[in-house]
C-alpha cells in the first residue's frame, strides 16, 4: 500500500508496522507444535533418565518474536548435582540425536558451554543444556539466568506488541543483535525497554537524552556503584534478575549513538522509511566511499575450512586491533575500520585520512616532564627534530611503509608459526595465502557496515 507522507504520526505508523510483524496464529501454533515434536524426541533419547525438565524459552515463549523469525529456543534441565562435564557431554549427544532424528544438518556452537544449532523448515532451532535451579543466587554459567528472564518478562510485559515496533525499529537501523557482528541491542533489552518506558515512542524519548554509561534500572539502584562496576560498558541496563550483570554489555559505542540518532530522527520526522531494512548496492555505495577521496581498501580471506560466523569474528577483531596498533605507530591515520563475514570469505575493511601518503611519517618524542635520558636515546635515533608548542621534541623519518596495505602484505610470504608468532589468529593465519587487497567486496553484510547514515533521507 502506499503511504501519504503527510499524513504519517507515530500512531498510524505503528498500526501499519503492528500488521506487517505480528506473527499470525498458525505461525505459532507452528512453532508450538514443533516445539511439542522435538520435546518428545529429546525425552525419549534420554535413557539415563537425567532430564529433569525440557522448556521452550526465548521469544517465542514470551510472545515478542517478529512474524517470520520465531527461532525455537529449547532447555534441556538437569540436576544441580550432575557435573559440569556430564551436563556438556550428555545434553550435546541428546541434541545431536534430536537433529539426526529430524534429518537435518547441525552444528555445535560455543557459549559459556557447547550446545546444538540447527534449521528445520527454515525454523533455527538451538538445544542447550543447562542446570534447573530453583533460585538466581544458585547460577552457574550464564545459560543458567535464561528461564529467569523469561518469568520476569512475562510477569512485566503489559504489551508485545509495542517490544515488537523496538525490534523491527532495531532491526532496520541495524542494531539489534548482540553478536560480534552487529554488538547491540539484544532481545531481552528490547524487551526490558518497553517494561521500563511503556511505549516504543517514550523508549526513543528517553534515547535521545542518554548519554555514554547511562544506567536503566528496573528497581532501585545505586547508579555511581553500577557505573563503578561496569566500567567499559557503553551502555547499561542492569539485569532485574541478576544485579551482577550488564544486560547490553554488548552495545557499542557506536550501536549505542547511532540508536540515539535514528531515535531523535524518527521523532524528527515520523515515516514507515525507519522500519525499511534496505541494502544498497554495490554501485552506490562505492560511488559514495569514492567521493570521499580517502585511501581505503579491504583485506579479503577465503573462508576455505567453512569456519563459522561466530568463531571468525572475534579473530578479525583481534586481526583489527593489531593493524590499528600498527597504523599507530606508522603514522597512519584510519577514519573507520570493521570485518565482515560472509558465506565464501570474510575481511577488514580500513579507511584512511590520507588519498596519498608522505614519504616520512611523524614521530612524538619525550616532553619536559622526560627524564634527560629519554631526550639523549630520542637525540640519537633522530638527526632532525623540532620542539613544538607543548615542549615536546618531534621528528620525521622515512617510512617503512609506503601504503598501510604494507602491514598485510608483508606478512602474506610467512608460513603457519610465523603467522602466529607475529599475533594473527589461528584460522585465519592458516587462510592467509588466499588473502586479496580489494577496494570493495560485493557483499550484503560487507555494504550494510558501510553504509552511511544519511540524515537528508529522513528530514
């Protein structure tokens, strides 16, 4: 349908996004009755008889998943009194047997312990083993918390339809999802947003007058001793389950800004435009990143072992951080820089102030606080200096480097152990020979990291 501009609010767009994400009834009398299927398989692989309980939990359980993404979120319980071990190893065989059963492809996936993944019917479907307790105190590993959460949203949540608008909103703006990829806002924030605020429209309120370290509590709390004890954290929504733990511990600060943006935007400027998820193409954004006239391009690996999503990306962050380290030190100035991960390959994409670089790169040398022979050793190294402004003596030196892609380069002729001494990580040191130097990669999550926020768009 098409929709006058004119005439858009923030209550018909609701109305209008409401339609388009609430699941329909056969679509969780679906989910419910797979879930029903899968629980009797899992109950009668148990031989040992050590299951002490099967729940479904996540968001198709507390009624706030978005129609045509209901992913089944299936508990095995067991006894506080089986080891840690046994739980791993035996809640892993019932779920692999379960997929057997079904017919369908799986994998094991790493959180604080392992647990079985797999898609039936276009359904993801996620088996974890965890330990029953009757109390929060009484927690384990973080898997643990889950059938806490979902009690208390239940309890809380007077409105799924409103944490659906804040998922979908989420969504298209990309930040929802707590993984490495996207680190924002998981399912369980958006849903402890709407108990906190009431409306999706006074979460966005709130959102444009938060700053970095803001603190939501749920109940009461000491906020100078919360910012104290989640000192990194960008963000803070204190779990109501658990007062311990962070629940967006992983939103960025810039998932964190860009939500502050698009909230004072849409606000701005009410349109269904905010609950479009839109990748552009490959033309237009490389158009885009060529007017910048800044040197830029994307160290680009073949995923030749079929690594996942989830064991790669930590590795390139590790990979990220060393190149900047570098960058540092050789006096290059990056702008931006993020991985990727796609089916075929996954890379860093770096983006420099300069189009062209000197062939010396500056360097700080000690200030008057120094000691006289930190100021003889930097005298030696150096034959031509100058002090600035600050007191401090400064130098030029031929660089090592001419281009920054140098840093990947060089390494690309060094074996397996070389790789790993010099700090690459391990699969992908054992992927370097595929590695390419590109401008841009014709991929879908490769272009969303890049896309660029265009303000002009929504005003």
């Amino acid at each position: 349908m098409e929709y006058d501009r004119k005439k858009e609010n923030v209550k018909d767009i609701k109305q209008e996004v409401i339609k388009k994400v609430t699941p329909t009834e056969k679509e969780r009398r679906d989910l419910l009755k797979l879930f029903e299927k899968i629980k009797k398989i899992i109950l009668k692989k148990d031989k040992e008889k050590l299951i002490k309980k099967v729940e479904l939990v996540g968001s198709v359980a507390k009624n706030t998943f978005l129609k045509g993404e209901g992913d089944l979120d299936i508990f095995i319980f067991f006894d506080e009194s089986i080891s840690r071990d046994k739980l791993e190893e035996y809640g892993l065989m019932i779920g692999k047997e379960v997929f057997n059963e079904l017919k369908i492809k799986h994998v094991i996936k790493y959180a604080e312990h392992p647990y079985v993944k797999g898609s039936y019917k276009g359904i993801k479907i996620e088996i974890v083993p965890a330990y029953y307790l009757e109390s929060i105190n009484k927690v384990v590993s973080a898997v643990d918390r889950t059938p806490f959460h979902k009690k208390y949203v239940i309890e809380h949540l007077k409105n799924p339809e409103e944490v659906l608008i804040l998922k979908k909103f989420m969504k298209s703006i990309g930040v929802y999802g707590s993984e490495l990829a996207v680190k924002g806002f998981s399912g369980y924030a958006a849903e402890l947003l709407i108990i906190k605020y009431k409306r999706f429209e006074e979460v966005l309120k709130a959102a444009i007058n938060w700053k970095e370290k803001e603190v939501i509590c749920l109940k009461s709390c000491n906020k100078k001793k919360i910012i104290k004890k989640f000192k990194d954290a960008a963000f803070i929504i204190v779990d109501p389950v658990d007062p311990n733990r962070n629940v967006t511990a992983a939103v960025s600060k810039q998932s964190f800004m860009k939500f502050k943006i698009f909230s004072y935007l849409f606000l701005s400027h009410p349109s269904l435009k905010f609950f479009e998820h839109v990748v552009p193409s490959y033309r237009e954004v490389m158009q885009k990143v060529k007017k910048t006239k800044r040197h830029y391009f994307i160290a680009h690996f073949k995923n030749n072992e079929k690594v996942i999503e989830d064991i790669i990306m930590p590795q390139l962050e590790k990979l990220r951080k060393l190149a900047i380290y570098f960058y540092k030190l050789h006096d290059f100035a990056v702008v931006r820089s993020f991985p990727y991960y796609c089916s075929k390959g996954y890379g860093l994409y770096f983006e420099f102030h300069a189009y062209a670089f000197s062939t010396e790169r500056h360097v700080e040398g000690p200030d008057l606080k120094a000691d006289i022979s930190r100021i003889k050793n930097f005298l030696k190294k150096y034959k031509e200096v100058w002090v600035d402004e600050n007191g401090k003596i400064n130098a030029n030196t031929p660089r090592l480097y001419k281009k920054p892609e140098d840093f990947f380069l060089n390494l690309k002729d060094k074996d397996f152990n070389e790789l790993r001494q010099q700090g690459i990580p391990k699969n992908i040191a054992k992927d370097y020979k595929s590695l390419k130097i590109k401008k841009l990669e014709r991929c879908n999550e490769f272009i969303k990291r890049l896309k660029l926020i265009e303000t002009n768009k929504y005003n």
